[in-house]
C-alpha cells in the first residue's frame, strides 16, 4: 500500500475533489469517493441524495456497492477509499462491514465525522475489522469545495 500522502493518494484525492465539484454542479453536496485495490480503480461516485431521493446515497456507499460489484464480494479486502469528507457514522460503518484496508480523507467533518471528530469507527478496536485511517489530505481544497457550496446556497436562500 502507498504512504500516507504518496503521489498516488494525492493523485486520487484530486480525482475524489473532480467527483465532488461534479455532485455540486447538479445540486449536491459536493462529496465524491474513489475506491482503488493496489493502484487499480475499481469504483468511483459522487453524493446522489437529492437527486434519487437515497438517504444512503452517500459517494462512500455508492462507491463500496460499485466496488463490490466489480470484485464480486461484500469483502473488499486490500482496497483503499479515497473519500473529501470524512464519513458520517453510515459511512464509516459501511467501509468497516466492508472490510476496507485504508481510508484516506479529506476535511475533517465537525458535525457528523466517525473516523476521528466524534468517534473513531473506523479503527474501534472493540469491531472485528478496523483499518487505516489518514485524514487531512488535501484538506484546505476539500473543506473549501464545502464552504464555497454551503455558502452559495445560503446566499441563494436568502434571494
């Protein structure tokens, strides 16, 4: 697996802030998620909640489903999600069952992040699976791809 911060987590976080930018451009919260095993790209998703009316339609788990569905099991073992958030208590639960390895975030998230601002879901050493956790990369980018989106549509709702 790469090191934190590896040309190549950088190289997926950027592709995760594409897919972000692409989720606020139709309306939604710009979250975007990749999935890689070693360095193969096996899913990729941007959030779809507005869109589908999906209260699970989160990038993570439409990420882990399209994962899944590649490798042909639940067990997404040696995979690696690249994620500009950091995942809500559904989300990191999903990448435990999962069975991801590493999860690699962006901005930390101070209302609803399990990884490491209220809970630390991921890495509980109380579950039978916990994984690497990085956050922090490419944080500035990613928080301010939120703050600019939250921002417009404040302004928008005051109109």
């Amino acid at each position: 697996m790469p090191p934190p911060d590896s040309d190549f987590d950088l190289q997926m976080m950027h592709r995760a802030i594409r897919l972000a930018s692409e989720a606020a451009a139709i309306g939604e919260v710009p979250v975007g998620a990749v999935i890689c095993q070693g360095q193969t790209v096996l899913a990729e998703a941007g959030n779809l909640r507005e869109r589908s009316q999906d209260p699970t339609a989160h990038a993570e788990v439409l990420a882990l489903r399209q994962a899944a569905e590649v490798l042909g099991s639940w067990r997404l073992i040696g995979c690696t999600m690249y994620v500009t958030l950091e995942p809500c208590p559904m989300c990191a639960g999903a990448l435990v069952n999962a069975r991801v390895d590493r999860l690699v975030y962006g901005a930390s998230d101070p209302k609803m992040g399990c990884c490491r601002t209220f809970y630390e879901l991921c890495d509980e050493p109380r579950f039978n699976h916990r994984m690497e956790v990085v956050p922090g990369v490419l944080a500035e980018e990613t928080g301010q791809l939120l703050s600019q989106f939250f921002q417009a549509r404040r302004q928008a709702s005051k109109k």
